[in-house]
C-alpha cells in the first residue's frame, strides 16, 4: 500500500521535491545577504516588504497542498471508476485511505516544515530588530504553525474530494475555503488562546499623535511607558476620561473647533495638545512578546485536531459509501 501511494505521488512529490529545493537555494541566500548586512537597523526598512511577500507566498502553501494533492487523491478515482477494483481488492478501504492520508500528509507536513524552518532562519535578525513576529501574516510563516496548515489543507482536500466525487469542483472549493480558514483563526480564535494583558496608558498629546499606532503590533507599542517589542496590542477601548467615561463628542469636537486652520497635520497636531490637556487615558488588551511560542504551539494542536476530526469523517464516509 505503501509503495503504491508513493507511486501514484511521484509526479506531483517531484514536483514539490523541486519548488522545494528552489526555495531552499534563495533563502539560504537570502539569509546570508541579512546577516551580512553592517547596519542591523535597516534590515526592517531593507527587507520588511520581502518579509512580507515570503510570508504570504508561504501562507498560500496549505492551499495549494489541499488542492493539488488533497482534492485529487479520492476524488480522481471515484471519477475515473478506478475505485471499483482498489476496493474489492483484500486491503480495507479505511486502511487504503488511512495509508494514503499517512503517507501523503507526511509528505505535506515535510514540505511545509521546511519551508517554514528556512524561512524563520532567514528573517531572524529582522524580526529580531522589527519586533513584530505576531503580526497576523508573519505569525503563519513562522515556527510550527505552518506544520499544522499544511497537515489541515491537504486531509480537508481529500475528504472534500470523497464527498464532491468531482475532481476540479473539489479543487476549487478546498482551495478557497482554506484560505477563509486561514483568514478567520486569526481573527476569531488567537486572540483568545489565552487571558490577554490589560493595561492603562495614559494620552499625552505625543501619545494622541502616535494612537494610529494602537492596535498594530508593528514599531515596537508603549504599555504603561515601557516598550514591549512584539507584543500583540488585541483590543483598545476608546478615549476615556478620568472618572472612566468615554470622552464625549461634544469635547472631542470642541478641540477639534478650537485647532487653528493650519492645514491637517498642524490641525491634528494642536488638536493632540488640546485633548492631552483633558488628563484621557485608554485601556488597552495585549498578548505579550513571550506567548509567541506558546501561541504557536496551541495554533498548531488546534489545526492537528481539526486533521483528526476530518480524517474520522473520512474514514467513516469510505466504509458506508456504496461502489
């Protein structure tokens, strides 16, 4: 069974073998130009937008896996018919899809392992300096979390195939729906992996002029005058006033009216003075720098239980489905 997996594999595996043997050749170089450079400091501003580019071509990966090597692997032959003799044959059909999930995942997860191990190695010294690891797209390149993508891309691709039984249609509807996953664990489940930070910073006029930066993680946040690289700035509560109420719009405005028309950066900037006078402060919810790898490992138990309820799904589906 084993054998005749890799077989069935081999073209897209040498596939893979050899994107993954490309990308490995251009971020060892990639690596070693970053760690040649003489002024660290403008690794973020030299090579952020190639961080960036990296990452989101790293986060296409589980995608990719999940339609090209998940959809094809049971739909293809419930299409072709070719299913009618594999099953008759003395191997089960929960082993047959229990090998080829095996053997294939492993491959899936070998892929994006490495991928993401060059990746992390390569852009080291400029997460280092940038202090921005938790951002939402540099967080799914880095570490183990890709593993457990790769791993859920590619076993929701092949019971999507087994329910659609129609090869492209599957390809198509894994590849989009893994991205939405991609997009919504972010968003609707890692600020919650565990009890955020809180605290209260107080807005000065500097502060007003910098608050676009509150709720990014980028360019190092200040919580409670102390800057905290990495941290993962999760929910910020409006202006508030002393006593804790909201800062009314009728005092926002009455700032706001009493800026001189200097144009919009002056106006802003006289408007920070005024508001800094009125003794505001905001609360503000964080994940700290040292969760980073915590967060990763929690991303990745939560993709692999998701890969073992699908596989039970499957698994369940192959042994009543009627040849």
């Amino acid at each position: 069974m084993i054998r005749m997996s890799l077989r069935q594999f081999r073209i897209q595996g040498l596939v893979g073998a050899i994107l993954l043997a490309l990308a490995a050749g251009y971020l060892f170089r990639l690596g070693a130009d970053i760690r040649a450079a003489r002024d660290t400091s403008q690794l973020p501003s030299q090579y952020g937008q190639t961080m960036l580019f990296l990452a989101a071509g790293l986060g296409l990966v589980p995608a990719l896996v999940g339609a090209f090597w998940g959809a094809p692997l049971v739909a293809r032959e419930l299409e072709s018919g070719t299913h009618r003799l594999v099953w008759n044959q003395s191997v089960t059909r929960r082993r047959w899809l229990a090998v080829k999930l095996m053997v294939l995942g492993l491959a899936s997860v070998a892929v994006a392992g490495a991928l993401s191990a060059l990746l992390t190695w390569a852009a080291g010294p400029v997460d280092q300096v940038a202090g921005d690891r938790f951002s939402a797209i540099l967080f799914g390149a880095r570490g183990v979390a890709p593993i457990g993508y790769a791993a859920f891309g590619f076993v929701f691709g092949a019971v999507t195939g087994l329910l659609v039984r129609r090869t492209l249609p599957a390809m198509a509807l894994v590849f989009l729906a893994v991205i939405a996953v991609q997009f919504a664990v972010p968003n609707l489940l890692r600020p919650h992996y565990m009890p955020a930070e809180r605290a209260t910073v107080p807005m000065s006029a500097d502060a007003i002029n910098q608050a676009r930066a509150l709720g990014s993680i980028t360019g190092g946040p200040v919580i409670g005058g102390v800057e905290v690289p990495n941290s993962w700035i999760t929910d910020t509560s409006r202006l508030l006033t002393s006593d804790g109420r909201q800062l009314s719009d009728t005092a926002f405005n009455r700032c706001l009216d009493d800026a001189p028309k200097t144009g919009a950066a002056g106006r802003f900037g006289d408007t920070a003075v005024c508001l800094g006078e009125l003794d505001l402060h905001v609360n503000i919810a964080y994940q700290p720098n040292q969760r980073f790898w915590p967060f990763q490992w929690i991303e990745l138990a939560i993709y692999l239980g998701f890969c073992a309820l699908l596989a039970a799904v499957g698994l369940w589906r192959i042994q009543r489905r009627v040849t």
